[in-house]
C-alpha cells in the first residue's frame, strides 16, 4: 500500500472518493422461558426505538461534521427499527490535520469537518431461538460519506452507544479523485487497520481479528467479548436463581452462540471450538 502522507492532498477539484464504514453488533442475552424472551424484545424495542437511533445518528452527523438533510424513521411489528439520514457538507474553513491519523474518533463533543452528498442509516433486527433460550439483538449501521474526512472517525461514538458482545466492521474506499496535477487517488489517508481507530481500553476487552485487502482499499475487523459476568446475560433473574448446573449449561450456550457469530459458521455444541 502507497504511504499518504498526514497532510491535506491538494485536490483538483472536490473530492470524489466515497468511503463506507458498516458498523455491526450484537447483543446476546438468556431468556429462559417465552415471556422472558417477550419482554427481552419489548426491552429493546423501547431502548433503540426509532427515536433513540435518530439521536444517535445526529450525534455522528456532528462528530462527521455534517448538516441533516432529512430523516426517515420507522418503527416496525412487530419488532426493529430503521432510520435513514441524508447529510450535506457545511463551510469547511480549516481541514484539521488529526482527521488523516488513524486514531479514536471523539465523542458527540465537537465537530471534525463536513461532508457532502453522504447518508447514514441504522436498522434493528431483535430475535431468539426457538428452543436453546438464546436471545439475540443486532444493529446494522452505515456511514457513506464523500469528502476528505474518514467515517471511521465516528467508530468510537458508535461502540460506546451499544452494550456489544460481538462487533464486525467494515470500511472501503471506492472510487477515486484527482490532485492537481490531473494524477488519480483511489485514497486520501493512511490505514493499516480499523483497529487502530478503536481506544486501547476497548481493544483490551475483546479478541480481535483483521481480513484486511490492502490494493482493493477493504478493511475487515471482528471483535469478541473475552469475558462476561453471567448476571448481565440473565433477563428477568440472576445467578442466585440457578442451581450450578444450570450456571455451566448457560454458560455454555451462551459462548456457543458468541463463537457462532464471530466466527460466521455453525459449530456443533459439543465440539472443540473452531478457529479460523
């Protein structure tokens, strides 16, 4: 991969690169017996209903330091949510340098620059298993932006807007724009790896693996929680409600299903967990 300096590149004319960052997590939980997993999914449909992902969707548009455009939302049954949000660019008097490293980006407090033509969506998908007790949430999010500016920047936003037990993220660069002397650049900004835009303190809380295509400008990075407290996963009780079998036998189909999703294939229960 050609090295870009951490500079502004002076263009031609606007920047014609479109960059997509997909966001995804999931959010795994027991629900013993079909009321609990009833009130699992009310639970979530009240936590991020249409109106909590649009707040969060307007927090990246800041930290992106876009202006919104319209808002579509929707709230389905009889469960999910969606939210679609078109941005536009604002007056850009200064592109600070900070924005081309490969760093955490801010929390909703401060504006990095602006974006044109770019859209942001979000959609819910909560849903069980028929007979293991396993209850799943997952979101879909995506920032596509035109501009100079990555959507990796908002990365740190989103992970801390979601309680996460599984996290895959994608990000490409495609298309490209020219310099001033006419030469094409089908990328702005050094990246070695999407990680590198996640905070140390996070990183340390999840196994981690990169499927990177540097000459096609795709990154890959999964994440998985390395360790939980059973209480947190248990909807309507608590660990003092369950004899020590029940304990390990939770246990167990909870890292079942976590190992499933990471690794995106069907493991047998009993088995050796697979690895990549």
């Amino acid at each position: 991969m050609s090295s870009i300096q951490n500079k502004r590149i002076q263009l031609h004319d606007f920047n014609n690169l479109t960059k997509t960052l997909s966001f995804n997590m999931y959010d795994v939980c027991w629900t013993k017996t079909k009321e609990e997993r009833e009130a699992y999914i009310e639970y979530i449909d009240e936590q991020y209903n249409a109106d909590r992902l649009t707040e969060i969707l307007k927090n990246v548009t800041d930290i992106i330091g876009a202006h919104v455009l319209n808002i579509a939302k929707q709230d389905y049954v009889p469960q999910g949510a969606s939210v679609t949000v078109l941005v536009s660019e604002g007056p850009v008097v200064e592109v600070p340098n900070e924005s081309f490293e490969e760093s955490p980006g801010p929390l909703p407090d401060s504006v990095v620059m602006a974006l044109d033509k770019s859209h942001i969506t979000v959609h819910t998908y909560p849903e069980y298993h028929p007979n293991e007790g396993i209850s799943t949430f997952r979101a879909d999010i995506d920032v596509s932006t035109c501009g100079e500016i990555s959507p990796l920047k908002a990365l740190n936003y989103l992970i801390h807007s979601f309680d996460t037990d599984i996290m895959t993220m994608d990000y490409r660069v495609r298309g490209f724009t020219r310099d001033i002397h006419g030469k094409k650049l089908f990328i702005d900004h050094d990246i070695n790896s999407i990680q590198n835009y996640i905070p140390e303190d996070v990183k340390s809380l999840y196994d981690m693996i990169d499927v990177n295509v540097y000459p096609e400008n795709i990154f890959h990075t999964k994440c998985k929680l390395r360790e939980f407290d059973l209480d947190n996963y248990l909807f309507g009780h608590t660990k003092k409600d369950l004899s020590t079998e029940e304990i390990n036998d939770i246990t167990k189909k909870l890292h079942h299903e976590m190992d499933e999703i990471f690794y995106g294939k069907n493991i047998k229960l009993n088995s050796p967990k697979e690895t990549d």
